[in-house]
C-alpha cells in the first residue's frame, strides 16, 4: 500500500502543484459543499431504482440530480461486507477495503449533509481542500463514491461463496441484490438523441467542417456534437480558462446572436464575415420556435434544417460587400460603421499626449479585433505606445498572415499586403491585434489604434 501510494503522489504530485498554479486563470468547479453525497443516500434508494418506489417521500427529501444523485449502496452489499469483515476478512482486499473507506469519507464532501440539510460537522475533505486548494477546480466529491463499489463487489463475492453450503439463503441474496439495483430503465436517463434529431443530420454531412454555435450553454451541446460532429464555438470544456472565456461572453456579435431579447444591430453580411474569420461560425443551433426563429432571421441567417418543437438549424450568408472602405479611423472602431464594420477591444477615441505630441487614438486591450470590407492592395496599419508600454505586438489578417514584431516602440507603422485570397466573399478582411498588457496605466492595456487606410 505504501509503494502504491508513493508511486500515485509521484505521478499526482506535479499535476496538482500545476493545477494549482492555473487556479486563478481557470473557472472554479461545482461547489464541493452541494455536490456532495449526502450520507442519507448512501441508505434510501435513489429515483433511477424501482425499489425508490416503497420509500418515495424519503427519496424525493434527497434527491440532488437524476444521475450525480444515485448515491444508494444497498442494504445487501454492506451486509456482505460487514459479515466478511468481521468474520475473518481475506487480507489480499484490504487495498480495496482501505481506498473505498477514503473515497467515502472525501464523498460526503466538506460538510455532512443529511437529505438537503448542510449540518455543521465539518469531514476530512474540508481540510483537504484547504491543504489543496486545486481540489476547487474540480468540485464535483460525489463522484469518488464510485471507488466504494470496489470493496462492496469484492466483499459480496466472498460472501456468496461462503453461502455455498446454504444455497437458499444465497439464493436470497441474489434476489435482493437485483431488485436493489434494478432500474427503472435502461440507459437511466433519456438523451436528446433518442430519438434522433433530424436537424442535426444534414449539419453533418456537410464536409467543411464550420464551428457551431449552440445556443445551449450546457451539456446538450455536448450531446448535439455527437450527431453534428463539427467544432463548438465555447468547446464546453468542464474548466475553461478564465481570459478567453470572458472575451467570448464580451463578444458583441455572440451576445446578440445568444439573447433572443437583444437589441443591437449588425449588418448581416458583416456580421457573418466576423463569424467567419473570428470563430470560423457558419451554423447556430437554437430551440425551434417562434422566438428564436424571429431573433436569427434578424440576422438574415437561412433556416438550414429543423425538427418539429426540437431543434432549429441556421446558417449564415456571407456575401460581397457593395461599397468596400479605404479607411478605418481611431472614431470608427470605437463607434464601428452601421453594417459595415464590426470591431471588438476597442476604447472611446481620445486626444492623448504621447512623445511631446497630442495623437488621436483609440486604446487598444490585450487583442483587438476589427473585419471591414476592402479592395485587394496596400494598406498601412499605425499604433503608437508611450516609451514605457515596450511590448511584443502580433499581427494577424486575412486566413493565413501572421507576424510578430519584439518591441513597439512609440509610433510604429505596418504594411499590410492584401490579396483576394485573404478576403472573405472577395471583400471582407478580418484583422487581430493581439499585445501584452502595457507596464503604463492605460484605459485599454494595450497600444494606441491611430488608423487604418489604403495606400
């Protein structure tokens, strides 16, 4: 056991220091306090077990969800283990009898918790997560109570082999034991895709591969993605990363297209270019009813396919742009042209005095975005950092331009090359700023946008 335990704090040991590392940068997990088993469902049959039908008003006091709820380990099995244990237990499953009994004890989470009632009694994972606090990330205690079943499997085998001399009674045991666990049904919890989503099919037959944004913020993207089988716009990770996760939410164009109450306005056609070249998005998938249908025909999205009262499917139209611009200024990415410009990371425009002069700019944040329509030719991007904002600044345009320059020393001016390969539609171009936090007090963090323009 001790071998064993050395070799698993080698391997966790690293994990759990870089863990804790990235616990500030990382969204916080389920409280640990809620998701929990609460002691009495180790003993009353959970809702996705026929027997919960004789103990009804008990089970419906504990239950916490369908599936994370089932915490019910049988009368049977602790029976079996408490007669092996006490009756000359085998030596060769006290590992399994050890970690169970740990597992059990970290499940009951910080504090005990009986039916919904948290009692102030603090347990031993309290201290374990105030020794680890990485443990935060993760949240979800209840789910180590699938180590217990180990030991309880292991300790009914024995059992059921000394019973060999008393076939009724074992025979007994086998009938308790499958109408203690028998469910209701099979699979316990019925999916979205049983039955199948209609909708879903065509979205994956098409080859290309464009992100999808689902308006489901939870686990039935997740389940949708098994149909449709094309990147997510959110990923839906369990834990995402602080930063890019906010500039998603902040995103002006997703928090539009994800509240059916929104009142802001794009251009279609610059719109979907910016879903194309920010997120590669060409489908979003919604409810199927009149509300949302109304809010994304809006957007002149096309209705790709839909199910009856399940899922709607919409695809977005970038088309050429009639009237491409030759200029982008430091007023029009903080105020962006109606239907024509959509910019993101962008400060008011202010008269700032940097290097003996006054400049007219926009303070930029930690990445700036802007997609304008534009003709193939030269165009010249201006910045401009005080001496004590010294940073890396990389710049990103059309599908496949990327470069990076050391040190942006006061005004600094790139050229832009534009080809009909990096536009989207033949007129949309897509732009990214991306710098390091400046050393200097700055209202956006980042360098001053001066301007934009065709040489």
């Amino acid at each position: 056991m001790a071998v064993v335990a050395a070799g698993a704090l080698a391997i966790a040991a690293p994990l759990l220091l870089r863990a804790n590392a990235d616990r500030t940068v990382v969204e916080t997990g389920h409280p640990s306090k809620w998701c929990s088993v609460a002691f009495t469902s180790l003993l009353i049959p959970a809702r996705v077990q026929v027997l919960s039908v004789l103990t009804r008003p008990l089970t419906e006091r504990n239950h916490q969800n369908l599936v994370e709820g089932v915490g019910y380990l049988g009368w049977l099995p602790l029976f079996a283990t408490a007669w092996v244990v006490l009756k000359d237990r085998p030596r060769a499953f006290d590992f399994a009898l050890v970690s169970g009994g740990i597992a059990l004890v970290l499940a009951l989470g910080p504090q005990l918790r009986i039916f919904d009632r948290l009692l102030d009694v603090p347990l031993p994972y309290a201290l374990l997560e105030r020794v680890v606090p990485a443990l935060r990330l993760g949240g979800c205690v209840n789910r180590l109570e699938q180590l217990v079943f180990l030991p309880l499997a292991l300790y009914v085998g024995v059992w059921s082999d000394r019973m060999r001399t008393r076939p009724m009674l074992r025979a007994l045991g086998v009938v308790v034991l499958f109408l203690e666990y028998l469910p209701w049904r099979i699979p316990v919890e019925r999916w979205p895709l049983n039955p199948a989503d209609t909708a879903l099919a065509p979205v994956a037959t098409d080859r290309n591969r464009e992100a999808v944004l689902d308006t489901d913020m939870g686990a039935v993207a997740l389940v949708r993605q098994l149909t449709h089988r094309h990147p997510l716009t959110f990923g839906y990770l369990s834990r995402i990363p602080v930063v890019p996760s906010q500039r998603r939410k902040d995103d002006p164009v997703l928090a539009a297209l994800l509240d059916p109450n929104a009142t802001r306005f794009f251009g279609a056609d610059a719109m979907a270019a910016y879903l194309d070249y920010r997120f590669r998005i060409h489908f979003v998938v919604a409810p199927n009813n009149d509300v949302w249908r109304e809010h994304l025909t809006r957007y002149e999205l096309a209705t790709f396919a839909s199910s009856p009262d399940r899922t709607l499917v919409m695809r977005t139209n970038v088309r050429a742009a009639a009237n491409p611009l030759a200029v982008l200024t430091a007023d029009q990415v903080s105020e962006a042209l109606p239907g024509s410009v959509i910019t993101f990371g962008f400060a008011p425009a202010s008269d700032e005095r940097l290097a003996g002069r006054t400049q007219h700019g926009s303070w930029m944040g930690v990445e700036a975005d802007f997609v304008m329509p534009v003709s193939p030719g030269m165009y010249r991007l201006a910045l401009h950092a005080s001496s004590g904002a010294l940073q890396p600044i990389t710049i990103e345009w059309g599908r496949h331009h990327r470069t990076t320059e050391a040190i942006l020393f006061e005004k600094y001016e790139y050229t832009l090359d534009i080809v009909e390969d990096d536009l989207i539609a033949h007129t949309w171009l897509g732009v990214t700023i991306h710098t390091k936090a400046a050393q200097v007090e700055q209202p956006g963090g980042g360098p001053l946008f001066l301007g934009f323009e065709k040489r």
